[in-house]
C-alpha cells in the first residue's frame, strides 16, 4: 500500500494507507489525522472518521477523494 497525495481545495494532502485499513493523513511533515473508514449498515456507505478535533466535513471530503484513489 504506497502512499499518494491528494488535493482539496488547492492544499496538497499526503495520505499513508496502513495495515489495519486506517489512513494517516500529512499536511507536509505534520500530521494532522488517522481516518478509519466503517460501512453504514443501513445505507451500505462508507463512514469515515477520526478521533481528532477536525471538522467532520474536512474528514469527509477527504474520505471521498481516497476513496476516488482507490476505485
């Protein structure tokens, strides 16, 4: 699983893929979270969340431009 890099809204995001299924996320050397995507068993959509204190729509955009890397 090879990091890449994203783009959201103009700002260069480096995400890492990790063993687990999560995915650590760099802003330059900084990072700035881990998402762990779910499925929703009611919609069968995927869910993406952290456990740090960013906006739930910054994470969300996010797990969408993964998940178009992944497809």
């Amino acid at each position: 699983m090879d990091p890449f890099e994203i783009n959201l809204v103009g700002e260069t995001l480096w995400v890492m893929p990790q063993a687990d299924g999560t995915f650590q996320i760099f802003r330059g050397e900084n990072k700035i979270a881990t998402l762990t995507p779910s499925i929703d068993e009611a919609t069968g959509s995927i869910i993406w969340e952290t456990a740090e204190l960013i906006s739930l729509e910054y994470v969300r955009q996010i797990g969408e431009l993964i998940e178009e890397h992944e497809m």
